[in-house]
C-alpha cells in the first residue's frame, strides 16, 4: 500500500554527540537553539542509548532496525555487510512510494554503496567539490587527524564548511524533489567527531573558564585506578588520560562550538521546512550515533559503555497535522529506547511494513511516548565491551580483562560509584549478569564457559594496550566518506 503523500520524514544525525549537550535539556554552558526548539516542540527521550556506540554499527543499526550483536557488525570493520538493499529502511520506503536521499556522512562499506536509498550523497562529493574550487580554501589543513582531541580551528570559512555543505545540499534535495512523491531524507551532519575544528566565530563564542572538568568517581580517580580494558579505545586513538584541566576545558570549548555551529546550520534547514509548507506534514527525529567521554573517567572517544559513549541525544517533532500531536508536544519521555527504534517509527509513521522475514528489535517511539510500548531491558556489545541498562541499573562488563562495574543511574547519573566495588545490590549484579550470560551463550560465544563468564586476558595491564596508537591521520588530497 502506498503510504499518504503529506506524511515526510526528516532524520537528522550527528557523529558523536553526547546525549548532554542541549541547552534546554540540562546543560546551561551550551548554545542549541534549535535543539532547543525541537526540544519545546517535540518529545525528548531522556534514556536514549547506541548499543554498539562506534560509526559503522550504529550506521547498521539505523539501518536495519536491529541491535549490532544481532545484525553482526560489532565494530568499524567492512568484512561484515549486513545490510540488504530490499531490507534496510530506505530500501522499505522506497518501495513504499518514498523518495529516498542520504545527505552526508554514511561510513557505509562499500563506501557509495546505496543501500536502498535512491540518491545518495556523502563526504567524498564534498572534498571533490573543494578541490575543484580552490579559492575556497582547503578544509582540515590544520594536520590534526580524525582521533586527535586537541582543538584547532577550521582552515575555511563557515559557508564553505563541512557542516553547511551538508545543510545547503539536503536543502537543495527539499527545494528540487519530486513533491508527488513522500520523501525520506536523512541528514547525516559528521560533526562534533574529531578533529574538534570549529570556525572561528563559534570558537569566540565561549570562555573555557566556564566551562565544566570531566566527571571522575571511586572507580576512576586516576587513570590507573580504571580498569585498563576500559582505557584501551583512549590508548588507541587520543591518550587522553594525560591530559591536563586546562586542556580538557580547551576541548570542550572546542567540542562544544562545533556542535554550537551545526546547530546555527540546522536553522537554515528548518527555516527551507517552513517556507516551503513542510513542517504541516513532516517527521523530524534528531539523534546521534554515539557520544563522546570528553574526558570523562580520563577517556577519549567512545564505544565504552559509560553514559559519555552510550548514551545520546534523541528527538522527535510530530507534523502540525498529527492526531497525537499536542497530547506529545513538550513530553520528557523517559522510556528505554534505542538507535534500532527508529526504523520501526519511520515505517509506522508512513504506513509501511517490512518484508516478512525481516526481525525488528526496535519499538515505535511514538507509541513509546504515547505509553504503548516499552523496552524492560536493553544489552549492548561493541568489541570488547558489553552493558545491561534495566531500569536505573547499568551493568558494565570488560571481556579482555574481565572487569565488571555497577551502576545506578538514579541515585549516580553520572557513574562516580561502582556497586560492585562497594559490595552493594549484589542481587541486581547477579540478575543482569545472568542476563548477559544468556545473552552471549544463545549465540555460541566464547565468553562463556560452564555457565560463567571468562575473560579472554586474564591479568590485563595498561602497558599491555598502549602498542598501536592511531591519531587517524590523513591528507586532504585523499577524499574519503570518514573525513569529518
């Protein structure tokens, strides 16, 4: 059945955004006025996570509507393909009579592979157009790589940034479509990932003194003190356990005007939605692949399990014309939700149903909102690492070195107090453990043995993990899709 034309879908992304960096939603120090917006008008889901919290597995996620331990691509590799161009998302939609486009960052591998969507757009068209226009200056000639945290500010100009190039062409897409048609458009913007290179003008608008140090707990008052799987992402590709207060608040002075300046972009896009008459019957959900630790337990970068990593920002505007509308509008939803939802609510939103073989782990967030759903439990796996978020527990477990923390995120959102250490809710460690354990043996895995989990490197040291670091770096001669 062909779904009704008014009923459009916008999906916004970022790469690495942390879920606690909207102004309306709690963080005072930041400037999202638009997030904001979205915020007052929309549903803001308040426990929103990135089971598998790197690029490429989340891209699946979004994708397929299915957890990375359960679609298989556990980390940033392109030896696992599961994505089927008739199965993902757009592939559905555009079966459904929707025209699909993909705007910006994908990180898909192939990397112009479409996936089911009929026009695409990434990165790459972008630094061929740079190269072409040399006027224009050349972005990231600042030599800083794709990993590296210290700030630096951008080798151009706002208007030819990485960040407007990806409004101005998802702008170009709503001004030159065909309007018989539906559209499915995902805006897929590379930034606040590193290089944290805001332009100037974004960078001037905050004082580092203001700005807030990284959270540290019982568990992670020095660097030593942390588990040292858990350190292994940040010896890989930053170092970031040396650095000091005063750099960290630069960081994040940095990170933050990133996110500041993509927000002031996304103005230009909502403003194009409004004149051309689309916000009366279009979807907007605003989320983020994964986050970023800022320092937080002295990490670097992300696919741990702590909330910096997990836990990311999402949120949905129903169209003017919604019969739900002003019963959700300005609704805090604190139900469990997670990337793999939103492929379920695009389809419900347009009226489309996947292929018969095909098993979803998402639930609709509008019937989440609305109480009609709910999600008692999610468990995630990135490489290493693996999480249990029940409720306002979260189970951490390191499966190099077999380190387990414990949580709870009523009384400690910020994870400062490991229960475990402390010899606290034995029972609930115990119970989500055991959810972990049948979780990893349903599927074979080899980290469990007898019924109890084993550690593939007993003994682990920090030296052990410090062999290879990679800060990514790169030539801006050479375009590539993970160029941000």
């Amino acid at each position: 059945m062909n779904p009704q034309p008014q009923r459009n879908i916008l999906l916004i992304t970022t790469d690495q955004q942390r879920f606690d960096t909207i102004h309306a939603a709690g963080n005072p120090h930041i400037l999202t006025p638009h997030l904001d917006w979205l915020f007052d008008d929309g549903i803001y889901f308040s426990n929103a996570y990135s089971d598998c919290p790197v690029c490429m597995p989340a891209r699946a996620t979004i994708m397929t509507g299915r957890y990375a331990y359960s679609h298989g691509l556990t980390g940033n590799r392109g030896d696992v393909r599961p994505m089927e161009p008739a199965t993902t998302l757009p592939g559905v939609l555009t079966r459904a009579g929707y025209q699909t486009c993909a705007i910006g960052k994908m990180h898909f591998h192939p990397l112009r592979c479409h996936y089911g969507f009929e026009r695409m757009e990434i990165l790459e068209h972008y630094y061929r157009d740079m190269a072409r226009h040399p006027e224009r200056g050349r972005p990231m000639e600042h030599g800083l790589g794709q990993n590296e945290m210290e700030p630096v500010i951008s080798t151009v100009h706002e208007n030819h940034s990485l960040t407007h190039w990806t409004i101005e062409r998802s702008i170009d897409f709503l001004e030159t479509r065909d309007d018989t048609r539906p559209f499915f458009l995902w805006t897929s913007i590379a930034k606040p990932h590193p290089p944290f290179d805001p332009c100037r003008n974004y960078w001037d608008l905050y004082e580092t003194d203001a700005l807030p140090l990284p959270i540290r707990g019982d568990w992670s008052a020095r660097w030593e003190d942390v588990p040292p799987g858990y350190l292994a992402a940040t010896f890989d590709l930053n170092m970031a356990h040396r650095f000091d207060d005063r750099r960290w608040r630069a960081i994040r002075r940095a990170y933050y005007a990133c996110i500041t300046q993509l927000d002031y972009a996304l103005g230009l896009l909502f403003a194009r939605l409004r004149e051309l008459g689309l916000f009366e019957n279009t979807l907007i959900l605003f989320t983020s692949d994964h986050g970023e630790m800022l320092g937080d337990h002295h990490m670097g970068a992300k696919s741990v399990p702590f909330e910096g990593s997990s836990h990311i920002p999402l949120l949905a505007r129903l169209p003017h014309g919604s019969w739900d509308r002003n019963a959700v509008r300005g609704l805090r939803c604190g139900a469990l939700t997670a990337l793999a939802d939103i492929y379920p609510t695009c389809l419900a939103f347009a009226g489309a149903t996947p292929p018969p073989d095909v098993r979803l782990d998402g639930l609709d967030l509008l019937a989440a909102a609305r109480g009609e759903a709910e999600r008692e439990r999610l468990i995630g796996e990135c490489g290493p690492y693996h999480f249990v978020r029940e409720g306002r527990w979260k189970y951490c477990y390191e499966a190099r070195g077999g380190a387990q923390l414990l949580f709870d995120l009523e009384s400690d959102p910020l994870e400062q107090h490991d229960l475990i250490r402390a010899g606290a809710a034995v029972e609930v460690a115990h119970r989500l453990r055991e959810a972990l354990i049948a979780r990893l043996a349903a599927s074979g895995s080899d980290l469990v043995r007898e019924g109890r989990l084993v550690p593939k490197e007993p003994g682990l040291r920090a030296q052990d993990l410090m062999a290879h670091p990679w800060p990514g770096f790169h030539s801006s001669g050479v375009p590539s899709d993970v160029l941000h």
